[in-house]
C-alpha cells in the first residue's frame, strides 16, 4: 500500500507521516477557583477555544510550570465535540486541555504549508474518521493524528504551493466578501420596501384604525384530533414560510385551532415577530396568536404589517418578561394602522409578493455561490496535496 501511495507522488515528493514532522501537545486545566477576569501581574491569558473567536469572555491565570503556553503565530487545533480540527491561531497565552499545540519541524515543513496540509481533507477526513468512532467527549489523542499521511515536497516546493494557494484564496475571499454584500442587500430587499409600503409619513389617502377594529385574537382550543401542528419553530423568520410537516402530529399540551382564515403570530422570543399565513387547518402552539381579520383588511396585507421594521421593532417594545419575553396582545390591539381601501391592498399584496420571489431566488443564488467558493477551497487544497497545483 505504502508504494501504491509513493507511486501517485510527483517526483521529489515523499510519503511521510504527520507524526514524523511535528510533535503535539495538549494543554492544561487549572482548578476554576484560580480564573480570574481582570489582568495582573504574575497572570497570563487563558485561552479556551472560543477565546480564539472572540474577547467577550478573557480569563487569566496565574503564570506555572503546569501551565502549556502558545504564541500568536503558533498553530493549535480544537480537540472536543463540535471543535474537533478547528485550526486556531492568533492568540498567545496558557491553552486548556480541549486545544492541542502543534510543533512543526521547520527543517523540513514549510509552516504555511503546514497550516494550509491541517485545513485540507487529507488532514480533515482522516480526523473525522477516528473521532467519528468515540464519543464527541473523547476528542482525538497525538497518537491517533501522529499516523496520518503527510505528502512532503521539498522546501521550495512546499512555499511555491504555499504561495499560490494564498493567492488563490486572496482572490476567492474577496468574491465571497462581495457575495456575502450582495446576499445581505438580497436578504434586505423586503424589509426595506415594507418600510417603504408602511412608512407613515409617506402614505396618502389611508384610513387610520386601531389594530382591534380590523382583527380579533382567536382563542378557541384544539378539539379534534389528525390535524398538522405549527410550532414557532417551523415558520422561517421574516419569510412567512412553514418548515413544518403537515402529517397529522399529536401534542399532549394544550394548543389553538386555526384555519385559511387566520394569521398566525409568534409572540415569543426568540421566535418574536413570526408570522405564517396558512392555507390549510391546523393546530398550533398557545405561544402563537392565531388572527382573525374581518372584511376590512386582507389577511395576507396585515401579515406583510406585522413584518414590517416599524411594528416588529414597536412589538419589541411592548415585550414583557426577563427570561423568555412575549409579546402583549392587548397592548398590540391597541397599534394603529393605516390602511388603503381593498382592492388597493390586494394590489400592494401582489407587489410585495413579487418582490419577495424574486429575493428569495437571488438569496438561493447566492448561497449557492457561497457553497461553490467554499467547494472551490477544498478542491485547491485537495490538488496541492495531491501534487496536482
């Protein structure tokens, strides 16, 4: 097997193992009685892994012998559950026990090279087999990793590849900047032309109500049984689209019949400002306002509304509780609304709609961009350590 594999490398390459061109060593965990949260002398920064996103939580320790200490252009890996290989660098301090430090031999590894061998599936795959076998606890030892394959190329060879690759993604880094402006312009599309739709001051000839003169909250209870339950988590936000299923799903709690008659509004956070507007009968969770609109608003114009940046951020307002915030229905019956006559607000229904498609095909574009410029990454990488850049 060993000569099968030698044989597919170009000529000056060699068959290596990772434990052959670096050492790994993880780190400690001093007792969390010695934490502290404010710098001082004689104590150094504590890195665990979310440290190496973000500097919302810093924690110091006092400087030992026990300690394992990293600089910032050191290159670590993640050890435990959702972590495992998350290649972590930038940051200098003592790294606890779920971060592993790499020790590359500079003698024969280049160290981009190195870092770049860690980002790829050769590296990738490999880990997620043996990890895949234990529990996500049980994380991965020097061991497990020291026997990977490591294709080797000469120095010059190993920055030449190094070289390119960075450059490769310099440019592909700069196209998912773009795409990722462009998807949240997409993804913005309908917000900003509600606020448009129902912005007070721009509005000419509308009726002004109060929200309990249009609807009334529905408050009748789930009787019969083999009905499609909507819980707050299956309606997208802002979309007023059902991820549900609608087979027949029974809940022991109590719930609120619905109908095509109604709308359907999430009241609690984080699923605040949900709104579905269904074509079917149903059941759905007592932490969702089933609405019913009379004659004079149509129930597809008053979801758009209730989507709108105006009322969801005066819903947000009217919020009570600490630990998981509602919304107040009858504070919310209270809202002023403007409204057109009805044939008008079918009219602004449609374009909204129309609007809204065509957002939601851009955002499905772009995603799709996104996941090709990620695939394109792992394609390079993939050639590099096949010998094929």
């Amino acid at each position: 097997m060993s000569s099968e594999i030698e044989s597919i490398l170009p000529i000056g390459w060699k068959k290596t193992y990772l434990g052959e061109i670096s050492d790994f060593k993880g780190g400690s965990q001093p007792p969390k009685s010695q934490f502290i949260f404010k710098e001082k002398k004689g104590y150094v920064r504590f890195l665990q892994i979310r440290d190496f996103a973000s500097d919302k939580n810093i924690t110091y320790i006092p400087i030992s012998s026990k300690n394992r200490y990293c600089r910032e252009d050191d290159i670590l890996l993640g050890r435990y559950g959702a972590s495992v290989g998350k290649i972590l660098t930038g940051k200098a301090g003592a790294y606890n026990v779920a971060v592993m430090k790499t020790y590359p031999d500079l003698k024969v590894v280049n160290k981009d090279f190195f870092y770049l061998y860690l980002c790829s599936n050769h590296f990738q795959k490999n880990l997620l087999n043996v990890t895949s076998r234990r529990s996500a606890q049980a994380g991965f030892s020097k061991k497990d990793i020291s026997v990977f394959p490591f294709p080797l190329p000469p120095l010059s060879e190993q920055k030449r590849i190094s070289s390119k690759i960075n450059s490769l993604f310099a440019k592909i880094d700069k196209a998912i900047t773009l795409t990722e402006e462009s998807l949240k312009e997409a993804e913005n599309l309908l917000p900003s032309f509600l606020k448009q739709v129902f912005d007070k001051n721009e509005i000419d000839g509308w009726k002004e109500c109060k929200l309990n003169e249009l609807v009334s909250y529905d408050k009748s209870k789930y009787t019969e049984s083999n009905k499609p339950y909507v819980g707050l988590e299956h309606i997208q936000s802002n979309t007023g689209v059902f991820t549900g299923t609608k087979d027949p799903l029974r809940v022991k709690s109590s719930t609120f019949r619905f109908d095509n008659r109604h709308i359907l509004y999430g009241r609690l956070r984080p699923y605040l400002n949900k709104v579905f507007v269904p074509e079917f009968e149903g059941h759905c969770s007592t932490e969702i306002f089933p609405i019913l609109t009379n004659h004079l608003v149509d129930r597809k114009f008053l979801s758009f509304w209730f989507m709108s940046p105006q009322t969801v951020n005066s819903i947000n307002l009217t919020c009570t509780g600490t630990r998981m915030p509602r919304a107040n229905m009858k504070e919310i019956l209270n809202f002023k609304i403007h409204i057109p006559d009805f044939n008008k607000q079918i009219s602004i229904v449609n374009l909204i709609q129309k609007i809204n498609n065509q957002s939601n095909q851009n955002q499905l574009k772009l995603k799709s961009q996104l996941n090709n410029f990620k695939n394109l990454k792992s394609s390079i990488l993939s050639k590099a350590f096949s010998g094929e850049l």
